[in-house]
C-alpha cells in the first residue's frame, strides 16, 4: 500500500499570542541562576559602552587640542586600560553565560516535549508525520533557545544602548542629538517591514523543512537490506 506523506499544518496568526510567550518565559525563568547574571553583567556592559566615548572625547580636548594636564596622562591611561579590560571580561562572561542559557533551556524544552510525546495517543502518530515531529522537536526547540539566549538579550542591550548614548547626545549637544534622533523613526519602519516580509515568507519554508525529514525517513525504511 502506497504510504502518504502526511504535509505539516500551517500555523499563521497575525496575533500576539500573550500567553504561550508567558509560558515560553516561565520556561526561561526556571534558569534564573544564569539569567539574572547574564542580564546583571549585560547592564554593566551597557554603561562601559556609554563611557567610552567620553572618555574618547576627554583625551581628544585635553591631550589634543589645548595639550594640557599631561600630568594626568598617567592615570587616563590607567582608567581607560581598565576599562577596556572590563569590557573583555564582561563581554567573555556574557557569552558565556548566554550559551549556559541556551544549552540548558534548548535540553530542558527538549525533555519536557519528549515526556508530551509518551502522553499521546497511537491515533496523533498515525495523523502525524516523522518529518513534522523531527522538525519541531529538533529546529524550533534549538531556535527558540538561540533567541531566548541571544536575540532577546541583544535587543535589552540594544535597547540600553540607544537610550544611554540619546541621553548623552542630549547632554552634550542637544541641537545635533535631535538631528539624529530624527532619523530613528525612519529606521524603525524600515526594520519593520523587512521583519514582517521574513514573516511571511518563513512559514513556507518550515513547510518543506517538516516534510523533507519525513521523505528520508520512508525511503530509508523503504530501502531493501
């Protein structure tokens, strides 16, 4: 009897789904010893970004342009070596801990679907494909992890970026600051709308990433030995 390949169920919704991300960062939350450091050192990360251009513009003023206060050049240099050192250790214990996250909620979602697959009937097997079940178990619980632990937390240092470099700019010049700030919505729309093509065009490609295993599977087990 020819067997079917069972094609994967489109899931598409323009809606945003409050409830499963809920669960996906109550998921998250049950690794709070790495990710309360993770986001700790992050925020310290972000201050040494905001830091450094100003320490950049005070050796520009002072050792540069009126070369005064080369008395102080000793423990500028001092501060700014240190800073820089910090910012290698913050940045090694941020993509350290940040793969922690990753690895241990990808193992964790992993168990907890394998124990979700043991508490289904035959019949949910026998309406679903190999190919689709590899496919979620596999490729989404890893790219849910990636985002989790890397998308998510660059787009909070990302975010504490912009907002401590805005209030600087304003500090410093706030006529320039504005000049530049104008643009930032520009930007915005832009992001958007590639984000929202991606979007429409990543569920046909996850169609064919679920039916694909199914094929390999039932041509290898179709294979005469």
């Amino acid at each position: 009897m020819a067997q079917r390949i069972m094609k994967e169920q489109e899931f598409e919704s323009d809606v945003f789904d409050r409830g499963t991300w809920q669960k996906v960062f109550q998921l998250l939350w049950e690794h709070k010893k790495s990710v309360i450091p993770l986001i700790f050192f992050n925020t310290i990360l972000v201050v040494t970004d905001v830091i450094m251009p100003l320490l950049n513009r005070y050796a520009l003023n002072t050792y540069v342009d009126d070369q005064t206060g080369a008395d102080t050049l000793p423990v500028f240099i001092l501060v700014y070596v240190g800073m820089i050192l910090a910012q290698c250790l913050l940045v090694y214990l941020f993509f350290r801990l940040a793969a922690r996250v990753e690895s241990d909620f990808g193992k964790n979602l992993r168990e907890k679907c394998f124990r979700k697959l043991q508490e289904q009937t035959f019949s949910y097997f026998d309406r679903t494909a190999n190919g689709w079940l590899m496919a979620r178990i596999t490729s989404d619980t890893a790219r849910l992890a990636e985002t989790l632990a890397w998308a998510f937390v660059d787009v909070v240092w990302g975010i504490f970026v912009m907002l401590g470099i805005s209030v600087v700019m304003l500090l410093v010049n706030w006529q320039m600051a504005l000049c530049v700030l104008v643009v930032v919505p520009l930007l915005w729309f832009v992001s958007l709308s590639r984000t929202l093509m991606q979007q429409r065009v990543s569920p046909r490609a996850w169609v064919k990433a679920g039916v694909m295993p199914g094929v390999v599977i039932r041509l290898w087990k179709s294979w005469p030995l």
